[in-house]
C-alpha cells in the first residue's frame, strides 16, 4: 500500500507541476485515475512533507506545489 501511495503522489506533483495556477480537489479527483482515498492518502504524504499548499475555498480546497 505504502508503494501505491508513494506512486500516486508521484502522479500529484507531476500534475500539479504542469499547472502552475491552484487546481481544485475535484479537478485533481477527475484528472487523475486513481481511487479518490488513495488520491486522499498520497496529498496527505505531499502536505505532510511541504510539497503542496492547500487552501480551503468555500466548499472545495485548492491545490498547488510549493515552489
């Protein structure tokens, strides 16, 4: 599992490389074909770690990297 998450936070910050705006978390959700709790699970690992800034924005949360 560990290996699973590591993988799709790779997928995250490639992504999220690739736009340099903030994307939503439903826009990461729909764009990356992962299961939406290992998606959880590997942003989780990326925040821990200082790779993304997260912002809540009304109801959904905006994601960026942290250049």
């Amino acid at each position: 599992m560990i290996t699973e998450i590591g993988i799709t936070a790779g997928d995250i910050w490639h992504y999220l490389d690739q736009h340099y705006e903030a994307v939503s978390l439903t826009q990461l959700v729909s764009e990356i074909n992962r299961p939406k709790d290992l998606l959880l699970m590997s942003l989780g690992w990326l925040a821990r770690e200082g790779h993304v800034i997260l912002n809540q924005e009304s109801d959904n949360y905006k994601v960026s990297l942290r250049r």
